[in-house]
C-alpha cells in the first residue's frame, strides 16, 4: 500500500488545486506583515489565518474524478489523507511564516490550525457526498464566525474549544472521521 | 423474482437488494444472477439504473439483501478491496482531471487499481487507449478533447488492468456511430473472460452488444431474457396504422402521417416485425 501510495503522490499533488491555497496564503502573509509592521497583537490574524488555512486545506479534498475513482482499492479515507498531507505541510509552513511573522501574546502553536482542519475533514467524512467537501470546508470559517455571537455559559466555552482546547477537539474530530472511515 | 443466467459460472449474485433514499425505495427487492457475458440495463429515466450499478460497483450499499461480486461479500471491508483490484467502473457523465493526458489519466487510475509496476502499467494504459480508438490522442490534455473523446478515457480507465466485472452507466453516451462500433469489440473481449453489465437507453445498442437483457422500472427488474425474446414479446403486438388506435397501449410516428402500435392487435389488422424497441416499450407498459 506504502509503494501504491508513494507512486500516487506526484499525481494526486498535479490533480489538486492549488491556486486557493497560494491566493489564502499571499493574503494571509500580507495581513500579517500588516499587523506586524503596526506592532498590534495579532491574535486575531492567526485565529483568522487558522480557519482559513484549514478551510483551503479542506477544500482540496475535492477530487473532480470522485466518482471514477470510488472503486479503486485505495479507499476514499486514504485519498483524503494522501490530499491532506499533500496540502497540510505547505498549510503549517505557511502557518509558521505567520508566527515569524508577527507578535502575539496568547499561544502560537499549529495546535488551533490542525483542530480546525479535523473538524472540516470530520464534516467532509460525513456530509452528504454531493456537498461534503463544501460543507466540510465552511466548517472552519463558520467556527471562527460563532466565536463573535454574544452567547454565554457552556455554549460560549464550547465555540471557542478549537483555540482554548484544541488537541480534545482534534482527538474528537479524529474519532468522528475514524468512525467513517468507511464513508 | 427475476433470475437471470447467462452462461456457466455465477460472477454476481443478487438477493432481494433493495436501497432507498428517504421515501423513494430506487432498487426494490432485485434478484441477479450474473455469468460471463454482456448483461444489458435497459429502462426509462429514474427506473433505478444507476443506483443498482452503483451497488454493483461497491459505490453503495444496500439497504437490504445479499450480494455476491466474483464470489466475495462486498460488505466485508477485506472483500470489497479484493473485488476492486477486479473491478471495472465507468459512472455516468465521468469527470476527469482536465490538466492531464488521457495517458496520465489511466495511469494514475491504475496506480489506485494497485498495480505498481510502473512499465506494466504504461504498456496497459496505452493499449486500453488504443482500443478505445485514442492512440493518436493520449499525449494531448484532456482539456482540448471532445465529449466523444473524454467518455473513451472514463472508458479506458474502467478497463485497465482487464477487469473481470466491468460496469458501465451508459458507456455510449457522446460516442459517433464508429466509436459505438469500436465499443462493442472492446466489450465482446472483455465479457469473454468476465462480465459486463451496462446501462443504456439505446435499445439498438442492447440488440447488438448484449447476450442479456433485464429491464427495470421503478426500481424492479420486470423482465429478463435475451434481446430476440424481447423483441419476441411484442410478436402479434405490434402493428402499423394511419390512425391513431385508442386500443394500442403505446403509439408513436414512424413517419409522415404513419403510427406504430403496441398493445393488443386489432381484429382484422396484420401484425408488423417486432423490434428490441417495441418489446421494451410493451414490456415496460405491462408493468406499470
């Protein structure tokens, strides 16, 4: 499966779009040199740069050829995570020249990014086929967007998991997407 | 129940399969039994065609019933992978990747179908293209080929590794009558070592390919036999007027001012020659 796998990764990588990514990442980069130049904290920026990053890292799950491809050997689970890998690594490197980038005064780390991009592919797993990688791609922007509602109590902690606890949130989603595995 | 047996050697066995999507029950208790040879799917839009060569395919599961794919139980995660490395699938309206070449295209589906060894599969992946009439096009991107052209790639990609169960969701769709006729000789090789089963609404396409039919409607396999016993079925049935027949339980032109007929012969009117066409057009009538 490794030999399959390795051989797979040049063309998964030719098959994936890349034009999201680099578009998210120049604006990112750009917000950040910003916040940086004006010597501002730039949480905000990197809770930004989370949902988007793994918004596009999600968005590359979509595969034009799905549906010539759903019977090969290689399950659908193992494609998603040869796309993942393929998107992930520039995703965190990107997420690195952020931190570089700025100054901030909470936590710098990847963990908020990863646990968002889980809750997507999470989501993606399983959505309805038709619109998974759609729906599972929104779900780290509409996570970012309910931070802002004026909620309170558990609700209000639980909005905020994916920065505060992100590794449970992580654990949680990587349950959900080995649960539908088979998916 | 509908039986079908084509020749010796059972590949794929159906029981009661049955799936559903909310109130709409798609397939509805079909029963197969499928040998070597070319099994034509033949009914009107949303009879449940698709989903059952989904469910054929391992794309979906049933909601119910048993199902044998070249004597495996898809169900079980460790068959289902077995019976992909066998498995030949062309969905409808297949979407390929537009920045590679047909080349590429087939062989990247062989790399998933497991085959790693790098010569093989390009020496295979040419000669599926050069079945599929490609040759001369398998270095352009897929992009600047026709509809005709990009169905033949889905089309050479379902072949690879010369499956034993091909299925095919209208594999005719977009291809010239030349394409159609280079279709059939590259189904005739494959169904002499395993079985093809085909969806078409072409009911000419299944008198000239397929050694079976079965033709569904409303998720039921309401008939099943060869294409002449279809066209049989319509023999004293069907007949010719210049009028419309208020008795025929279908009627179309044929030509200016000239009606075909099917349904139960009027007295005193001599029947036509049956065609696939009118046995089908009887036979999905009858069942509703």
């Amino acid at each position: 499966m490794n030999a399959v796998l390795a051989q797979a990764l040049g063309p998964t990588a030719r098959a994936t779009s890349w034009r999201p990514a680099a578009a998210a990442a120049g604006v990112l980069v750009l917000a950040a040199l910003l916040t940086g130049w004006s010597d501002r904290p730039a949480d905000t920026v990197l809770a930004l740069a989370a949902a988007g990053l793994a918004a596009v890292v999600v968005s590359g799950l979509h595969d034009p050829a799905a549906a010539l491809l759903a019977p090969v050997p290689v399950s659908p689970m193992q494609r998603r995570l040869l796309r993942l890998g393929l998107l992930g690594v520039p995703a965190l490197l990107v997420w690195w020249l952020l931190t570089a980038l700025t100054t901030t005064v909470g936590s710098s780390g990847p963990a908020p990014l990863v646990a968002l991009t889980a809750c997507g592919v999470a989501v993606t797993v399983w959505a309805p086929p038709k619109r998974a990688v759609l729906v599972g791609a929104s779900t780290p922007v509409v996570l970012f967007a309910l931070q802002a509602l004026p909620t309170s109590g558990l609700v209000s902690d639980a909005l905020v998991w994916w920065r505060t606890d992100p590794w449970w949130v992580l654990c949680a989603a990587v349950v959900a997407c080995v649960a539908g595995r088979q998916r | 129940m509908t039986t079908t047996h084509t020749t010796t050697g059972t590949l794929l066995a159906a029981g009661a399969l049955t799936k559903r999507f909310g109130p709409l029950t798609a397939v509805d208790h079909v029963d197969l039994a499928l040998g070597r040879g070319v099994v034509g799917l033949l009914g009107p839009n949303g009879a449940g065609k698709t989903t059952l060569l989904r469910i054929l395919a391992t794309v979906l599961a049933p909601d119910e019933g048993s199902l044998s794919l070249l004597g495996m139980d898809p169900a079980r995660p460790s068959s289902r992978t077995e019976i992909r490395r066998h498995l030949g699938y062309l969905p409808q309206s297949p979407s390929l990747y537009a920045g590679f070449t047909p080349l590429e295209m087939v062989d990247y589906v062989a790399i998933l179908k497991e085959h790693t060894d790098r010569d093989w599969r390009r020496r295979e992946a040419r000669n599926v293209l050069e079945a599929v009439g490609l040759g001369d096009r398998m270095h352009k991107r897929i992009r600047t080929l026709s509809g005709g052209m990009k169905q033949r790639v889905a089309l050479a990609a379902a072949l690879i590794g010369s499956p034993d169960l091909l299925v095919l969701d209208e594999p005719a769709t977009g291809l010239d009558p030349e394409q159609r006729i280079a279709l059939r000789s590259v189904l005739a090789e494959t169904a002499d070592r395993g079985c093809v089963v085909l969806s078409t609404h072409n009911t000419a396409e299944v008198a000239a390919l397929c050694q079976h039919v079965l033709v569904m409607d409303r998720g039921r396999i309401c008939w099943s036999g060869t294409p002449t016993d279809l066209a049989a079925e319509a023999e004293g049935r069907v007949w010719e007027s210049d009028a419309e027949e208020p008795t025929a339980l279908r009627s179309w032109l044929t030509g200016p001012g000239r009606r075909r007929h099917v349904g139960a012969l009027p007295a005193g009117t001599t029947p036509a020659v049956p065609t696939v066409d009118d046995g089908y057009l009887l036979v999905t009538r009858l069942s509703r």
